[in-house]
C-alpha cells in the first residue's frame, strides 16, 4: 500500500461502524512494523483524541510484535549475545532504544576497569578488584527503595541509575567481567540471581546484589537449607543466556502483578510464552 491508501485506511479507524473500525485495525496490523511511522505522522497531525488513542494502541501492538519476533531470532540464533536479549526486553517500554548506545555504554566500563585490572591476579583477587571499582567509583547498588520498580529489568534505565535488582546488576557485572576473559556465569536460585566464577581449578560464588561478596557452596547449601527446599543442580551450576532472559520477565510480571497492571501482565507473559520451548509452552 502507498502513503495514501494508508493514510485513507488510518481516516477510518474512528468509524461509527464497529465493524468497519475493527477491520481497518486488522487490516493496519497486517502491514506490520513498516506502518508505524506512518502511524505516527497521522497522531501528529490528528487533533481527534479517540482516533490518536487508537493510533496509540496500534503502534503497542505492532511494537509488542516487533519485540517478540526479535527475541524469537535471538532465541532461535542460540541466544548468543545476552546484552542484545536484555535489549529486547528494554524495547518493552523503549521502543526506540539504540542497542548500539548500550554496546558502548558497557564497552566504557569495561575500559575503565580493564586499565586497573591485572590478569596475573587470583581469581578472588580479581572479582575484589572488579568491586572496588564496580560499587565504588561507579556507584552501582542495589535499588532497595524501589525493588519491585520495573524499570530494575530495564538495563538500560540501570545503566544510567546504576541502581538495580539482583539480576540486572549480576548482568552488567556479568558483561563486564567475561569482557575481561574471566569465566564467570550466572546462576539461578530460588529468590536471589547470583554469579559464579568457574574454572577447571576453582568454583566460587559472587553477590553482586550484596556489592559483590564472595560466598561457596557451603552458603548456598545453607541458604536452600533456611528455604526449605530440595538442593538441585541449577542451583549451583551456570544458566544459559536464555534462562537469564526468561528469569527478568518473570521479574517483570511480578513488578506488575504488585501494581495490579493486568494488562501488562498479559503482554510480558506473551513474551515469557514466544522464549519456551513449544511442548514447555503449550
């Protein structure tokens, strides 16, 4: 369709015809994201505030598809790249985010921790020197006051705060540290994401949430012991990217479920559904 059927098409989104309106926004969706910006110039230019509230709900619905097929691409490409998903789940309330903008943000930190780091250190000597500078001169901590505030899955609003949830500080961290060679991963246990350091020689824990302290096994034995629950291996080996990914939408859900924002439940657990594997989803 040319800027003009479109333009046409857009007139009639505020039909007295439920119908025909219904139909017209079918049809709108079925062009896809190209259509937003055209969407976009028509709210601009419209001074009808139902019609800009349609328009409104059409360029979320396209932007939702848009994020899902992205992170359905990232997932089906071995969700390699754990900045770009994290990205993805940004574009939830950023559409407009610049991946780009993140890669150098995260490439500044890297920088300034790499010009005071040493690779001949011990490995606990390194994550000790890493949180010197990670929660010292640049002030990363933990978000306290707004714990359950959705914009702690948001890496790039913590990014800019360097304020954050476990899992979002454990990802920056985590980002940085793998830049610098070390073999550290993510972990998931029950109600905290933590780090671990892994190599053919040694296995620690990290806190990032707790300004990084280094903790063993032994802790994580007596934490899942004051739990009450069965010890399983998930909780002390690394978890995939993907599992990091599912983990803060599962975050994001909660947040909203505090706030009692049904909708946006609905849309975040549409998009937890796209990452599961098919007889996990159904």
């Amino acid at each position: 369709m040319n800027q003009r059927e479109i333009k046409a098409l857009i007139s009639l989104l505020d039909d007295e015809d439920n119908e025909v309106s219904q139909h017209v926004e079918g049809k709108i969706l079925s062009l896809g994201g190209n259509v937003i910006p055209f969407l976009e110039t028509e709210w601009e230019e419209n001074f009808n505030p139902i019609l800009q509230r349609k328009i409104e709900e059409l360029i979320h619905e396209l932007q939702l598809g848009i994020m899902i097929e992205r992170l359905q691409v990232w997932k089906n490409g071995g969700a390699l790249d754990l900045l770009e998903g994290m990205w993805i789940i940004a574009t939830y309330h950023y559409p407009d985010l610049s991946l780009d903008k993140l890669r150098t943000t995260v490439e500044q930190l890297y920088y300034d921790i790499w010009i005071q780091f040493q690779e001949e250190m011990n490995a606990v000597d390194q994550v000790k020197r890493i949180n010197s500078i990670f929660f010292g001169t640049m002030n990363f901590s933990a978000n306290t006051k707004n714990f359950h505030s959705p914009t702690n899955s948001m890496v790039n609003v913590v990014l800019e705060s360097r304020r954050g949830n476990p899992i979002s500080l454990c990802v920056i961290y985590m980002l940085v540290a793998r830049k610098l060679g070390m073999p550290v991963y993510g972990v998931n246990l029950p109600n905290l994401f933590v780090l671990t350091y892994k190599s053919d020689r040694t296995q620690f824990y990290i806190n990032v949430f707790n300004r990084g302290i280094i903790f063993s096994k032994t802790d994580i034995d007596h934490y899942i012991a004051q739990l009450n629950i069965k010890p399983k291996d998930i909780f002390y080996q690394p978890c995939s990217n993907l599992e990091i990914v599912q983990r803060v939408l599962r975050n994001l859900i909660l947040s909203y479920e505090k706030t009692s924002e049904q909708e946006k439940i609905s849309e975040i657990e549409k998009i937890l559904k796209a990452t599961l594997d098919e007889d996990i989803a159904d």
